[in-house]
C-alpha cells in the first residue's frame, strides 16, 4: 500500500478494528467517513461526496457530517440495520504539534441505541444473543436503556425424531416474537438464521465462538455480577443460558465501552411458566398492533393502555405480551385494580402525580453511560421530588401488592437533595460551557464568578487607590493583548513609582508596571471564563456519578412505579368501559356472560351485541360454531380468547360477569395467508400452525380454530376437519371454539365426546338477511355467501347467476348428503356418501335427497307433519314440470 498522511494512517489503524462498522472519524467540528464507508453512507444518507488528499495517487472518497446534528444520521442508519463507530478526538488539538489522540468510544447498532430520539418509548429496547449447539438453545436478552437482563435455554427433546428440530426451533421463535428484539447476534452454529430474519425482518450477525465458551462466559458473568458462582441466580449446570448470556454481556462491553454497571443482575426465566403465545397467536389477537396497518390503534394494548409514565406503557406491554398462569399473582393483580377501580379520587390523584414523573430507568441509563446532562439530572430531581405524595397515597391502600410495594418504598429524598442544592432549575444543555451549577455551592467557583462579573470593579478600585497612595494623578490601569493588565505611568511622575511596582515595558514618553495584586486579578479575570467552565464540569460529574452509584435504589423505585402505573391504568380501563372483576379457578371451567370483544366495541358506531361462552373439561369442551360470513363467528372467538387473556394478566373483562380456568397457553389459527419467501403456500401455513397447536396443546389449552381445511378440496378439508376435531377430543382434551363452514361437522354432536353446536343466528327478510350477531345452541344450515357478496358490492348479474349456479349445486352437493356409517363393520366413524341420479331434474334431486336423509324417528309428529307437507308442495312442482 502506498503511504499515506499520518492522519489517513490513524483512520485505517482505527477500520482495522471496526471492518462491520461505518467509522464516523472526527475532524474539528465534523465526523467524516472515507473510502467504502463514504460510498456507503453518501448513498444511505443522501449527502454529497467528495474527496480528500491522502498521501496516495487517488484522492480518498469522502463525505461527512456536522457533529451537532449527528445523531440524527447516526438514527437513520442504524434505523436500515447498519452499525456505526464513533471515533472522537481525545485531547484538546491546541498547541499540539502532533496529530491528535483519537479513540472509538462506542459502537452504535439497532440493539444498543440508547438516544431517546431513535426509541420508542412505551416499548423495551432489547438486543438478543443466542447460542445453539446438537442438545439445544441458549438465549439472553438484554435493554440497555433500562439495565433489565434476562436468560432461558431450550433443550433438545431426548428422543429425536425427523420434526423435533422443527418444532424446538419454532419455541426459540415463539421467544423472538415475545420480545421483538432490535437486533439478534449468534455463535456459528446457529442455524436458523435465514428463517429468522425472514420472518422477523431483522439483520443477525455472528459473534467470537470463544465468547460462548460456557467457561469464558461463566468467568465474564461472575466479574460483572462480582460473584464467585451463579448459584443464586438459578444458572448454575444451565450452560446453554451461561454462554447466550457471557457472550451477549462480551458485545456489549466490547461495543459500549462502559461498565454497565446498570445491569446489576440477571433475571433466569423458564419459557413455559407463564402464559404461551406462540407468533400466530400475537398477531391474529392483535395483542400490540392491528394486523391490517401495524399500528398501535386496533391492539388490545391500546385499549388498556392508558398509562401516565412511559415506564408504565413498557410494563404493561410486558404484561399484555406475557400474562402470567399463577393463580395467586393474577388474584393479587386483580385485586389491586379492584382497589384502585373503586376509589375514583385516589386513583386521580394518583394519575396526577404520575404525570410529573419523567422516564427514570432510561435516565438513569444515560446516568450510567455517562451520557446525561444537567437537565436530565433536573428530570430525576423533579420525579423524586413526588415520591413522598406517593408514598402518602400508599399507605391508605390494602391490597398485598401496595402493602408490600409501601414496605419496601424509598423516597431517595438524599439524591433529590443532592442534585437541588448543586443544579439551577433550568441549566443548558451542554455541560462543557458553565452556567449549570448553583451559586455558593462551590468557593472557588463563587470566586471566578465574582472575578467574570466584577473585574471593572476591581480594576477600579486598584487604579483609585493607586493614585492615592502614590500620588501620581495620572496613574492608570490598562489593557493589552500582549502584555495583559498594567499600571501606566508618564515620565513626569516616574520619581513617584514605589519599589514595589514591577517593570513590564518602556515607551517613549511612558513606563508600564505590573504589582503582585493585579497579576492576581489578571489571572482572576482572563481565566475567570475557562475555570469556570473546568470546575462546573468537575463539579458536575461528579454528581453524576453520585447518583450512577445508586443505580439499584433508583431502579427498584422505577419498577414500584411502572407497576403503580400499570395498575392504575387497568383500574381506569375497568371504571370506563364497564368491565367486571373476573373470578379466576383451576376446574378448566371458562363462563362468561354477555361477554364482549374490548377492541371492537370500542371501533364501531353502533351497541356492540354481546354473548356468552361455557368451557369445562367435560361435556363442553369443544363448540364447533356455524353461520354465515360476516355475522361473527371469528369475532366471538378472538373474544373469548381476549378475555381469558386478560384476566389472566392481571386485568378486569368486558363481560357481565366472567368465571375464568386459568389457561397454559392460547393457540389460534385464523384467516388465510400465504409465505412466499419460504415457498409456503396458504394452506401449506395453514396446516403448518395446525401441527403446531396439535404438537404442543394440552388439555389445559384454549385453541381457537376458524375454517380449518379451506385451503383445499372439499373432500380434503372436511376429512382433516373432522380427523383434527377428533384428535383434539381424543388425544388433547383442549378446550376449542371451532369455527367452520362444513355443516357436516355438526354431526359430531353426540358422537365425539365434548363436542356442542353453536351457530351464528340470522333473521331472513324475503332475499334480506340481517345478521343478528347472536350465538345459539345448534348448527347453521346456511352460509349466506351470495347474501355477503352483495353486500360487498358484486355486480346483481354475477349475483343472479350464483343463485342459479347454487340452487343447481345444491340438489347435487355431495357435501350436504355426509351420513356417518351404521355398517358394524366400521371401526371408525366414516363418511357414507349418496349420489343421487345424474339424469334427474333439480328439484327431483331435492326430493330425492329428502326422503333419504328423512329419520322419522328423529322428528315430532309436529315436525313430521310439517316436512311431509313440505315434500308435498315439492311433489306438486315435479308432476307441474312433467
């Protein structure tokens, strides 16, 4: 290579280390890039490229960016999945006569974004590290925003067979989706890593294997933690967990090149001790964001949200994402609402001192990465000064939540004092150039203030009693940028000058003298302005780093209070919308009367039509719900789902009343979507979450299915409809809402155990229907269809003619003539099909097929009479056409 400026040699020195990394290189007032990384990011950015000598034959491709308005294109990048180094000048270039020190002090990836303009703040920031060898998965998370830290494994099962692998890599992404995290770094052996960022849409990158030596990880742990073993914290024999974490804290200290001293524990949770949802489930119940627009508005979430601190809207995320399985929290949860739900004047109080609070675990993040400035240290100082209301407001509640929440209350009254009596109320923002510390805080400072601010009058004051101890009338005290502050005498009064005065020049008609006192002003003065800046800072971090060394006193009260947040925002939820408290039990029994769907009761114009649900273990464990398109079936479904979830999140329902058997996990498969990246069909996903849920169900399950085997043949999807149905009664024991088009499936009453008919009532007006939205014991024998593709707006011709198709169709349907066997013979329920005679007319068909599904010993002699005439009338319209 040829040479290159000392300058350029710096940066290529510095590239070496950092080759995933645009390298933002300081120059003066800007950071610039070169070489690749400019091509780079003049394309990304939209910024103009240029060039730079640097010692070879071409010039060096450049571009660059103001440092003042550099995180905003710092956020645009890593915003598009890239990394960025920041290389920053570590000493003062004035005077050098060397090229200046300069460092990379941190590196910026989507997973470690800690400016609050590139976050969002009602949603953790996690960044994900997992590890994966032949006996399963080790996985870490980690939000360095707030310090939170956590870790799970996931172990291959013992006997392996050819879908194992599939379905532990699916549980590993179940936990993705449970977190969404920013970005995702792996060892070597991770194979999952091109279905990972398919389905997630993120980047990941692979990390050094040392780093996940389950040794090296243990020993990094153990330092960091500052621990001899990791006995307490439950990793101990759990290598899996112990190298995703050593590995993930490895980056992280590579990369941020700070303590990291907010991460001051590490949570180790089991994957299945709360509530499992696996990725269908999250997005077809529209937990956080509407499926449709990916927005917040439409979400479950944005129902209950009503939170006053943005650590509140981050755990009651949490908490909607993982609703807990624990009969006694979620009681104790409930509880608390209930407390706060019933008391209208606490609870605004409440909400009001909540406002004032600012975003304490973010703040203190910035605390520790030394990033905070005066203001922020001004933000906590606010938000402590409430804590004592707060308090107050505790002691009067008497749930065991707020009991043990006002026992272990800290008012941090000691670091709300400290920051008061040191930052003024309303400082600048940088911390470099003064005026952020309060007066007579600090002597010295005092001092210099008074030097910037009164150093006329000192001057005065010198040159007056000068005159009168000498004499000399003329006497001054003046200024030059040479030689500083002087006392200037003419030659006529030069006999007068005292001994004490020292010579600093001579002029034709004048001499300049210094005196002791005033090269102490001088210096006073001219460095009023740079100590003065040298000592707030001091003074500054210094109180920074006070309050970073109580950084477990302050999360603990940031956690108090996102939990306060969280669980008046559900009590609010509860007061407003006429939510009930749900009981919850263990029997597996789930009734709810008049329950309603909280998102779309809240989005349409009109009284929402509620209903009930009944669930056991027993009898009524499985509905298969028929009706039309259109009137409801999916929406009382997600309903029921929605509503167990909740309860078992600690939040009231929107029912009437509602009896609750706590559910391990909640399974959907709803609506029709294909996979084109993976080459999956709609059916092909289809089937695919249907193994899922028949792999992973238990009998403490609640499935929600809806048109199973649509994806197919009629032949085919109704005998995997039925075949599903059985297993899930056989083999599951789940309790299921079934939703289906496949009349046929109603047979199953009364044939498999647990199975009841429900359907979605109609009222017919002439070719009108109006859907009721009612759910009622029985089976539809309608779907409406052509009813809905008018309403869809389908030309009248196309809709003519699908009458004629139909009613054709209909005298023909094989579909509509399924009998179940009585042949002995049968060791299985099977379908016995009847063809009726190809030549007949239609309404023969009809009539035929009547008088073969006609069981006379099924019906009343009401009933019979009634379908007698109605063959009758039919017979007449025969021997018409005859």
């Amino acid at each position: 290579m040829e040479k290159v400026t000392p300058m350029m040699g710096q940066y290529l020195e510095l590239k070496k280390e950092y080759k995933d990394c645009l390298l933002f290189f300081r120059l003066g007032d800007f950071y610039e890039l070169f070489f690749e990384d400019a091509l780079v990011a003049s394309r990304e950015l939209e910024i103009t490229l240029t060039g730079r000598d640097c010692g070879q034959a071409e010039r060096a491709p450049m571009c660059g960016v103001p440092h003042h308005s550099v995180d905003g294109y710092i956020a645009r990048l890593v915003e598009k999945g890239f990394k960025v180094a920041i290389c920053e000048q570590m000493e003062n270039p004035k005077g050098l006569k060397t090229i200046v020190k300069r460092e990379v002090v941190r590196v910026i990836t989507p997973g470690t974004v800690i400016d609050s303009q590139m976050l969002d703040e009602g949603k953790n920031s996690y960044i994900m590290c997992i590890y994966q060898d032949t006996k399963g998965y080790g996985f870490a998370l980690a939000d360095i925003t707030t310090g939170e830290f956590l870790t799970s494994s996931i172990r291959a099962r013992d006997k392996v067979k050819d879908d194992d692998k599939a379905y532990d890599e699916k549980k590993l992404l179940d936990e993705i989706a449970k977190f969404m995290p920013r970005e995702i770094i792996t060892n070597n052996g991770f194979t999952s890593k091109e279905k990972v960022e398919s389905v997630f849409n993120l980047k990941t990158s692979t990390y050094y294997e040392w780093s996940f030596n389950s040794s090296n990880a243990n020993i990094k742990l153990c330092n960091h933690l500052k621990v001899i073993n990791l006995f307490g914290y439950g990793l101990e024999g759990n290598l899996h967990a112990v190298s995703a974490s050593g590995a993930l804290l490895e980056y992280l200290t590579e990369t941020q090149k700070n303590s990291l001293a907010h991460i001051s524990t590490v949570k180790n949770y089991q994957i299945e001790t709360g509530m499992v949802l696996d990725i269908s489930s999250r997005k077809n119940l529209e937990l956080t964001e509407s499926m449709r627009d990916k927005n917040k508005k439409g979400s479950l979430l944005w129902v209950l949200d009503k939170t006053k601190t943005s650590m509140g809207a981050r755990l009651l995320r949490k908490w909607i994402e993982q609703p807990i399985t624990n009969p006694t929290e979620i009681n104790k949860r409930l509880e608390s609402v209930e407390e706060l739900k019933d008391d209208l004047i606490s609870r605004e109080e409440l909400r009001d001192i909540l406002n004032t609070i600012h975003d304490i675990e973010r703040l203190m993040g910035k605390v520790i990465y030394k990033n905070a400035n005066a203001r922020d240290l001004c933000c906590l100082k606010n938000s402590f000064e409430h804590l004592p209301t707060l308090k107050g407001l505790l002691l009067s509640r008497n749930s065991e939540v707020f009991r043990e929440m006002n026992n272990a209350f800290d008012e941090l009254s000691d670091l709300h004092k400290k920051i008061s009596l040191t930052i003024i109320d309303e400082p600048p923002v940088s911390i470099k150039d003064g005026g952020l510390i309060r007066d007579y805080f600090n002597a010295d400072l005092d001092r210099y203030r008074e030097a910037k601010t009164k150093g006329t009058t000192w001057l005065l004051a010198v040159e007056t009693r000068e005159k009168e101890s000498t004499g000399i009338k003329n006497l001054k005290v003046r200024y030059n940028k040479v030689f500083g502050y002087y006392i200037e005498v003419t030659n006529s009064y030069l006999n007068l000058v005292p001994d004490s005065y020292i010579r600093r020049q001579t002029l034709s008609n004048c001499e300049r003298y210094t005196t002791t006192e005033l090269k102490e002003i001088e210096e006073a003065i001219l460095g009023a302005d740079e100590h003065i800046n040298e000592l707030e800072y001091d003074i500054f971090v210094k109180l920074r780093d006070e309050i970073a060394s109580q950084i477990e006193r302050v999360q603990l009260m940031a956690y108090m209070i996102a939990g306060i947040d969280a669980l008046q925002s559900l009590a609010t939820v509860a007061d407003s919308n006429n939510y009930v408290k749900p009981q919850i039990n263990t029997s597996g029994i789930i009734e709810i009367k008049n329950g309603r769907h909280p998102v779309v009761e809240k989005l349409i114009s009109q009284a929402f039509v509620p209903n009930d649900i009944y669930l056991d273990m027993k009898d009524s464990r499985l509905s298969i719900i028929t009706g039309p398109n259109m009137a409801g079936k999916s929406t009382y479904m997600r309903q029921t789902a929605l509503i167990v979830l909740m309860a078992q999140l600690g939040s009231f329902i929107p029912a009437d009343s509602g009896n609750i058997g706590v559910v391990d996990r909640i399974f959907t498969r709803v609506g029709a979507s294909d996979d084109l990246a993976t080459g999956q069909s709609t059916f092909m996903v289809e089937m695919s979450e249907v193994a899922n849920i028949l792999h992973n169900a238990s009998p403490n399950s609640l499935l929600i299915l809806d048109e199973i085997g649509r994806g197919t043949s009629t032949f085919d999807g109704l005998s995997i409809a039925w075949s599903v149905l059985e297993y899930i009664s056989k083999s599951i024991g789940a309790k299921t809402l079934f939703a289906t088009h496949y009349h046929e499936l109603t047979e199953l009453e009364g044939k498999v155990s647990g199975v009841k008919n429900y359907c979605i009532t109609v009222q017919e007006d002439g070719e009108e229907i109006v859907f009721l939205r009612k759910i009622a014991l029985g089976g539809a024998d309608n779907s409406y269809g052509i009813h809905v593709a008018k309403l869809a707006g389908i030309p009248e011709k196309v809709l003519k003619r699908s009458n004629e198709i139909l009613a054709a169709l209909n005298s023909a349907d094989i579909t509509k003539r399924t009998k179940v066997s009585k042949d002995a013979t049968h060791t299985q329920t099977e379908p016995d099909i009847y063809y009726p005679p190809k030549k007949c007319s239609a309404n023969k068909r009809i009539l035929i097929n009547e008088l073969y599904e006609l069981d006379v010993n099924a019906l009343t002699f009401n009933e019979l009479a009634k379908k007698i005439n109605s063959l009758k009338s039919l017979a007449k319209d025969i021997a018409g056409e005859e």
